[in-house]
C-alpha cells in the first residue's frame, strides 16, 4: 500500500516598522509533498519535497532599529527518510 500526501500552508508575515518606513504584510504560499513506499520486508521509505515561497515574495523576516532582516525567497528541499 502506498500513501501519498499534498500539504499547502501559507503564513503572514507581519508588518515591520521602523525609521526609514514599513513594509507591507504579505501571504507566503509553501507546498510539501509527501511520498510513502512500503517494502514487503517491513521497512517503510517516505520521499519528501518542498518548495516555499512558491510566488517568490520578497519581503523582511524582521527588522531592529534601522537594520531589517530580508526573508529567504524561493527555496526546495528533497529528502528519503
């Protein structure tokens, strides 16, 4: 039997303020999706994808005084667990 699994998940950043302006609040979309393979000898392998940021938004993870901290943009990441 093998399973298969879609995940979408989008967070909000919120807005960072400070001296030299805002930013404006944004929805980041991530999707992840997940595989698993079931061997007859009882050993069970799941293949793992994800991409975040899909729309590659830019915007601050954060931010302190005048100094603001950009967020990652698009990324992926593979696994076999």
């Amino acid at each position: 039997m093998t399973h298969f699994f879609i995940c979408l998940s989008s967070r909000a950043p919120g807005a960072v303020s400070g001296r030299l302006g805002c930013s404006v609040s944004i929805a980041v979309l991530n999707a992840e999706l997940l595989y698993t393979f079931h061997e007859h000898s009882g050993v069970e392998l799941t293949l793992r994808g994800e991409v975040r940021n899909i729309f590659d938004n830019l915007y601050l993870a954060g931010g302190e005084g005048d100094a603001f901290f950009p967020a990652a943009e698009r990324n992926y990441l593979l696994g076999l667990t």
